[in-house]
C-alpha cells in the first residue's frame, strides 16, 4: 500500500512524499516560505530523495518447533531485501493465529513437526486463508501427500532441509514473488511416481527395530524429541534421525499419522493414550 512520509530536507521545513516504488532516486521542487531570518533570490528548492516501496514486502511465518532451523531460517530471511516482518509459529493454534492478524504472509511450515489430521486438514487451512503461500520445509514427505497437497493449489511449494542453500533460497525468492517452487528432489519423485516406504494396512511386528518402536510409544504418547532425548540420555539428533526413521518406515509424514499407526499396531493402547 502506498503511504505518505515527511522528510526534513531542506532547512528543516517538512516536504511531504507518497512513497510509490522501489530505489527510485526522485528530484523534488518544493515552494517553501520565505525563512525569517534568511533572504532568498529564490523562493524554489530541490532535494534529492530515495523513495521505498513497502507494497511489495512479504511477511514470513516461520512454522516449526525446532529451535536451529528456526534460527537459520531467520537468518536467511534477514538478508532478504523483500522480508518485512519475520514471524514465529511453534504449533498449529500459533499458525492459525498468526495467519488471522497476517493472511498474506507467506508460511514456511515443517508439516512433519505440527498435529495437523492428514493433508486435508491442511488444504482446508489454505481454502480458510486464501492470500497466503505455502513453502512446505520438511526433511521428508511422502508422495503421496505431495501429490495430494501440490495439485490441490498452486500456493504450495515444497524445498526439503537437506537440500543446498542456494535451492533454499531460490525458494524462499520464489514464495516472496507469489511464485511456486519445487525442489529437485520432489520434482523427480512426482515424476518417476516412487515412494518412500508405503504404509500398511495391516501393521506388521518386524517393520521397526525395538528401540524405534520404543520411541514411536513415546512420540504417540506426546512426548516432544528434546523430551525423549533428556529422560533417554541421549543426543537430540540421535532422537531426531530414529524419528525420521520411523516415518520413512511407515510412510507416514508427521506425528499424529505416526500415532494412528501405533494404536493400530498395538504398540500404545486407548487406556495409556487417554491418561
């Protein structure tokens, strides 16, 4: 949105600009009055003005819970001319609430870490915000879900964590413009029709190792990675790669899937799950 500024530039008399456009160098005459206690020849000044364009800044919704992909994140957006206003969300009642008081911004979410139910409930947030774009940043999706997701609406786009910085910020130049982006890597699964290991219908007892079905009992518990992690002694990335693990496993994409899962496999009962 256009909007006016002041700019003291001569002789500390106001000159009021309308701010229109990006790094444009603006001459401006002004007619200002005679000073008291100056003369002039000339009643007529110019100054030189570098005029901002706000219109075409984005906001960012950042929409993860892991504190270190956060803080890169932010420092790429940082040295984006076109970032505005950096926004965090740590679950899903944040991002719906972020999105309310901003339903432009562009939301770069890690869907794998959220509770959202499945792809749909997700498409339905985008139909409920509808000026939003999507940047899908996860470690791992399954195909299926991309399919469902990308062909549901040109506002999704998706870059994975492990690809290279320079591919990280092709995306996020792209969601800044209203443009979408797909990472190489998902380009070639759509394309070739793969998928990571497909979920069963029927859970069997050998597709997981005891320790990760130890740890699905945990996730599907509700315990965080950094809980699990503390009361096991052991790293965040180790907790975090048996994670990825189970999901690649189940071709599953977050928690609540990986949940559904485990009470159908038995791993976690209603009785422990409820408590």
């Amino acid at each position: 949105m256009p909007m006016m500024t002041i700019i003291n530039a001569i002789d500390g008399m106001p000159i009021y600009i309308l701010i229109l456009s990006l790094s444009y160098t603006l001459t401006i005459t002004a007619r200002l009055p005679a000073h008291p206690n100056k003369k002039r020849s000339s009643s007529f000044h110019s100054a030189s003005v570098c005029i901002i364009f706000v219109s075409d800044m984005r906001e960012f919704i950042i929409a993860d819970n892991q504190d270190i992909t956060k803080a890169g994140m932010m420092f790429l957006l940082s040295k984006q001319k076109d970032t505005a206003l950096l926004l965090e969300a740590d679950n899903k009642g944040e991002l719906v609430q972020q999105l309310r008081l901003h339903p432009q911004a562009v939301v770069i979410l890690d869907y794998t870490l959220f509770d959202f139910s499945g792809a749909d409930e997700l498409i339905v947030l985008h139909e409920r915000f509808k000026e939003a774009d999507w940047l899908l940043f996860s470690d791992e999706l399954s195909v299926e879900f991309l399919r469902q997701v990308l062909f549901s609406s040109m506002s999704f786009g998706v870059v994975l964590k492990d690809n290279s910085k320079e591919e990280i910020l092709s995306a996020l130049q792209c969601a800044s413009r209203k443009e979408r982006f797909i990472c190489n890597h998902v380009s070639n699964l759509l394309l070739s029709g793969s998928n990571v290991a497909p979920a069963r219908s029927v859970p069997k007892d050998d597709l997981l190792t005891p320790a990760e079905r130890s740890i699905l009992k945990e996730i599907a518990l509700g315990k965080t990675t950094k809980e699990i992690a503390a009361e096991r002694n052991l790293s965040f990335h180790t907790v975090n790669s048996h994670r990825k693990n189970i999901f690649r496993k189940l071709g599953v994409n977050n928690a609540h899937e990986a949940t559904k899962y485990a009470m159908k496999a038995g791993i976690v009962d209603l009785v422990e799950y409820y408590i």
